[in-house]
C-alpha cells in the first residue's frame, strides 16, 4: 500500500494484496476480520484537485481466496472508473452548482458485464442568516448502462432517469453560560432535512 503526493495538485495511491494460496490468511491472520477475508483488492488511483472539482481515474481488481464462491458471486472489476465532483459556489443570484459524474466498465469472468455512466446534476440557492439557514436543492440523476452478455430476454441498455428535490434547513440559538466561573457559549442547533425522489424502476 501506497500513497504519494505527485504535485501540487495531484496525488496517487497503489494498493496491492496477494496470498499465494486459499490458506494463507487463515494460517497467518491474527484477528477474526483477517482470516474471514474472502476477497484481496488490487487498485491504482490517480486524483487531480482542481479549484471547484476533483477527478479520480482509478482501476480495480480483487483475487477471490475462497475459490468455492462461484463467479456470478464474485466481485467485478472496475477497468478502469472515471469520477468527476463539481462543485461551484456564488453562481447567478448566488446559486451554487454541483455535478457527479461517473464512467465504469465493469468486467467479471463468465458474467453479465458491461460500461455504466451516471449524471447527478443539481442546483441549490443556499439563503443564511445569523440565526438560521435553509436551502432549497433540485437536480436530475442519470444512470444508463451498455451491457453485453446480458440474460435472454432483458434490456441490455437499460437507463433510468429521476428528479430530486432537497430542502435543508436549521436553526442557531446560542446561550451564555458560565461553568464553575468561566464563561462558555451553549448552541442548540436544530436541523430539518427533506429528501424527495420519485421512485423508479
């Protein structure tokens, strides 16, 4: 396992676990969560930080130790993934914009596999006071997949699309207190979060 700073902005992590045999771990593990270990990850990442966004190119792979678990139970591959955050403050009329989008190709030996995008764009119009805050969200989530090798009689291009709706908001009330002589500030902070999104098959 590693991690590295590769410049100022970007950064880069390898993460590389092998047993060379389905007893390995059972015979050297030291705790219960070691020697019940099914599967080993193998990654490389790439993230670049830039003012209002971040972008991670990574790819995934796991050694299954246990080789009774049959394929169609085993975890995928991700070669590679694709994730881009956004996040944009102090927009028109002092919106903020966020965006997460996402490309995956997953891929798994004698399996149903295919490419995934996802798009989870959203506005909100954050409005705060000295005694409070609330902020109204709207946004659309994208998801579509290309899959091939895909079970007679199903989709395989199925996508989806729904609309979501936040309301956020809290409250401050602040008290002074004085404990054994010294002065101290009592917060309260009482929050409201509403979530709506439709449901979708």
């Amino acid at each position: 396992r590693a991690n590295a700073g590769l410049a100022p902005r970007l950064t880069g992590a390898l993460r590389l676990n092998y047993a060379s045999d389905s007893q390995y771990l059972e015979d050297l593990g030291s705790s219960l969560a070691v020697t019940s270990t099914t599967h080993l990850e193998r990654a490389g990442e790439l993230r670049y930080f830039g003012d209002d966004w971040d972008l991670l190119g990574r790819v995934q792979q796991y050694q299954t130790i246990d080789e009774r678990i049959p394929a169609r139970n085993r975890p995928y591959s991700r070669l590679p993934q694709l994730r881009l955050d956004l996040f944009k403050p102090d927009g028109l009329a002092g919106t903020n914009y966020l965006l997460d989008a996402e490309y995956v190709n997953f891929y798994r030996d004698d399996s149903v596999r295919g490419h995934r995008v996802q798009l989870f764009p959203r506005i909100g119009l954050p409005l705060r006071r000295s005694w409070g805050y609330i902020e109204p969200r709207v946004g659309a989530h994208f998801v579509s997949y290309m899959l091939t090798d895909q079970i007679e009689g199903l989709d395989d291009s199925p996508s989806s699309l729904a609309g979501t709706f936040s309301l956020d908001g809290g409250l401050y009330f602040d008290r002074g207190m004085n404990y054994f002589g010294n002065a101290a500030t009592q917060t309260l902070e009482p929050r409201l979060y509403y979530l709506y999104v439709p449901r979708v098959d």
